[in-house]
C-alpha cells in the first residue's frame, strides 16, 4: 500500500511539474518572445531563408529599422501571412520614394548597409558564371539578360563598388522603375496612384487618434486599411457627394525588406497595424 502511495506521489509530482513547465512556455511565448522561421529571401543578406529568429515581443516601443515579423493580408482577399521586414515608417510620418532613396517627412534618410538592389551588368566580352561570382565574393545567382554580355545580379553596396572598379565590367547600372510608371501589384492597387517599387508615394502614415479626410481619391488610398483593419464601412458613392472625416482608431508602420527589388512589403500589402506587429528580432538561428 505504501509503495502504492509512493509511485502515485511521483507520478503526480511529475505531472505537476510538467504542467508548470507547458504554463510558463504558453506565457513566454504568448507575452514575452517567439520564433519565427523565415522563408523567404526578403531579408537577405543577414536574414536567409531557413534562419530561425527570436522574437522580442515585451517592448512596443519600435523605431525606425527596427526588424520585425508582422502579419498582414493581401489587397482583396483574406489570404493572411507573416512577413520579416524592417521599419522605415512611423504613426503620423510621410513616407517617400524617390529613384529608390526613402524620405521621411520630406527628408533623405539613410538606408540600412545590408539592402541590395538589382543591377543590369555589361561585361568585356566575360562571361559571369559561379566561378566568375565566387572569384569577386559574390553570393548571388545571375541571370542572363541577353547574348550580348549582359547580366542581372543583385548585389550590395559594397558588391557593387567592387565589380564598377573591375576592369572586366564595361557598364553596371542600378535597375531603376521609371517615375510614373503604375505597378497594378502595388498597394494601393488603383491607377489614380501611379507608384512603382522605386517611386512610391508620398504617403501618411495613419497615426491613432488622427481624423483623416476622405474624399473620392483619397478613398482609394486607405480603403484596404478601413475594411481590413479599422473596421469601417466606407461607401463610395456617398464620399462622392460628401467627403467624411474618419478617427484612426490604430497606429501604423511601413516595413521594407533589406532584399529591396526582390521582396515583399509595405510597398505591396500596406501599413500594418501595430497589433500586427509579432515582436522584434533580436536573435538568429542559422540551419543550414
């Protein structure tokens, strides 16, 4: 009987003691940090595909660059996703792109040194091959843009000066979206706002408490936000004869992936929510 008593007494305490442990995992992870497992390139180069990132979630006090998981949609549908990016846009801030250089409030800010953008090379009658990468310290993978000697690389800053100063690269220019050229797959997703992936904007940056004045242009701009995160009904035709004053009921945030010309962000699904918003990185776990 006592023995009896005794395993009882420590199959309960292993039981208490697993249960404790599941509590305070569910609170760790639920309050103070997760992770999250990447995969995509939209980060690179410090963030690759397959990394594992701790996630700080305690602190919501963000700034600018900043890297965060956040979770978003995408426009006209209810396909949600979680997304790497950095923070390049705060509450109440006007964000710009102008040729691929960001402006904040009308101000040249300066870019993170890891982004990398996409380049069309011209060579010396050289071909650019894995050897030819390897040779330069290039980790990228090329495509070819004709016959004619011409490639497509994305490189960092420090990539790119080392191949202008190589005496086998005729031309290397940055690929560049010609102002006033629509992308339909860029939010706001409607031809009365003709931005691209380099000439975006500007745009406020809805701010919590902020009365915004919507007319039958504007509508187009923040529509996406009031039916996915304000919960608003906006009816257009009635905007058409009045336009109607809203209170942001939100803080919002523009992230960008450091994979500039190859990622997806901001500049595809939108401001984000703060309370989209999963933690900030704050440590990595390489798995390949």
């Amino acid at each position: 009987m006592v023995k009896k008593i005794i395993s009882y007494a420590k199959t309960l305490k292993w039981f208490i003691s697993g249960f404790v442990a599941l509590i305070i995992f569910i609170c760790i992870k639920s309050f103070l940090f997760d992770l999250y497992f990447i995969y995509t390139d939209d980060m690179r180069p410090f963030y690759d595909s397959g990394n594992i990132v701790l996630l700080r979630k305690i602190n919501k006090n963000y700034k600018i660059s900043d890297v965060v998981a956040c979770e978003h949609f995408f426009s006209d549908t209810t396909i949600s996703a979680v997304s790497l990016g950095r923070l390049m846009a705060l509450p109440g801030d006007i964000f710009e792109i102008k040729n691929k250089k960001i402006f904040i409030n009308s101000k040249l800010i300066n870019d993170s040194e890891l982004v990398l953008y996409n380049y069309l090379i011209t060579t010396q009658q050289t071909i650019i091959d894995s050897t030819f990468l390897k040779e330069n310290n290039i980790p990228s993978k090329f495509v070819t843009i004709s016959n004619n000697f011409e490639y497509g690389l994305t490189l960092g800053a420090q990539e790119f000066f080392n191949l202008k100063q190589n005496k086998l690269i005729k031309n290397i220019e940055v690929k560049n979206e010609k102002e006033a050229i629509w992308d339909e797959n860029i939010y706001p997703n409607n031809a009365n706002y003709s931005w691209n992936l380099d000439n975006y904007g500007p745009l406020k940056i809805p701010k919590k408490g902020d009365s915004l004045r919507i007319d039958s242009t504007s509508y187009y701009l923040y529509k996406f936000i009031f039916d996915k995160y304000e919960a608003t009904n906006l009816i257009l035709d009635s905007i058409k004869q009045k336009p109607k004053t809203v209170v942001i009921q939100n803080n919002y945030y523009i992230i960008l992936s450091d994979n500039r010309d190859n990622g997806c962000d901001s500049r595809n699904f939108g401001p984000i929510p703060q309370n989209a918003i999963k933690g900030i990185a704050i440590w990595k776990l390489k798995t390949k």
